[in-house]
C-alpha cells in the first residue's frame, strides 16, 4: 500500500524567502558523487538534459519520533508528502521533459533505502551526508537536535546547470504539481 500523510498544513508556520537559494539559478552543479538507493553514485553535474531533484531535511520512520520541536520549525514538516506527490506524479514530469527524478537529504543511503520501500518511490534517493553538495552549492540549511538538514526547495538542472529553483516549498505536497506546470510551461509539453 502506497503511504500518504494527511498534514492541516494551515497549522503550520510558513517558511519565508530568505534568499538563501537566490544565488543558485545559473549556477553549474559541481562534480561530486552522491551515494544513490539504488546503488553507486550519481554525479548530477554529468547527467544529460532536464533533471528534478528536491531536497528535503528528514524523513522518520514510521514508529520513530519526530526531533523536539520538528512541527515548529517553518518548512520541516512534508517530507513524506513531498516524497509521495513526486512518486504520484513522476511519469507525467517526465513526459513533460525531466530525464531524471531525484530526493536528496543529508540521511545515509541505508537509512534512505528503507524509506523508498516504504514509499514505493520509482525514483532514487542521493545521500549528501558529508554536506558536499551542499556546502559547495550554498545551499541554505538549519540546525535542529544536533542535525545540520537542508532546507526544502527544488532545483532543475539542464545538462549540468541549475535552470530553476523553488524555494521555499510550501505545501510540501504541492510541490511536485508545481514542478510539473513549470515543466510543461517551458518545454511545450
């Protein structure tokens, strides 16, 4: 059975632009392998044509606990959510034009692959667990029970340069529709 959450998303605090994604846009990707779930590496910078892939801070597992305070911190909450409408919606953003799909968080692969089982995502999860990516991208992240996460956003990389970003995501779960309208917008599908 597919899981969904169900989150009154009016209950929770809206995260803001801060600008820490608005230096991203024509930035290039650099060259950094990623541990991916479904095994190896993947270097986003050498991957041809349209690429989504939206960074989520964690995602717990079903019987485990939420960080103290996770709910109140603008943005945390929805990464199941997230993961769930890019799952729902994954063949019709590729046919609107991403070569690829991916989720990124700062979790190790093991502890990711047991939520694409979960999920029963078609896509892969990349692991930034050593803040590679994002300390080389300055990619706008938040501190919360000793964890250093990355915000919510989305980019979309064009044959190894970031063409658009969403940021902040809210609703989480609107987020995959978005990316979806954008794609059909710019590729005239």
């Amino acid at each position: 059975m597919k899981e969904m959450m169900a989150i009154d998303w009016s209950t929770m605090p809206v995260p803001i632009d801060d600008g820490g994604a608005s230096h991203l846009k024509g930035h290039p990707v650099p060259g950094i392998a990623l541990n991916s779930t479904d095994g190896g590496t993947v270097d986003l910078s050498r991957l041809a044509g349209r690429v989504v892939i939206y960074a989520y801070p964690w995602k717990k597992r079903p019987d485990g606990p939420l960080p103290d305070g996770w709910v109140s911190i603008p943005g945390a909450a929805g990464c199941t959510p997230q993961s769930c409408a890019f799952r729902d919606h994954a063949g019709e953003i590729k046919a609107a034009g991403a070569s690829y799909i991916f989720g990124l968080s700062t979790q190790d692969t093991p502890y990711q692959r047991g939520a694409v089982e979960r999920l029963q995502l078609p896509y892969p999860l990349l692991s930034d667990e050593h803040l590679s990516l994002a300390k080389a991208l300055s990619l706008p992240t938040f501190t919360t029970a000793g964890m250093k996460l990355l915000k919510r956003l989305t980019m979309v990389i064009n044959d190894g340069v970031i063409e658009h970003v969403f940021y902040p995501v809210f609703p989480p779960d609107r987020n995959a529709t978005e990316v979806l309208s954008w794609l059909e917008m710019r590729c005239g599908k």
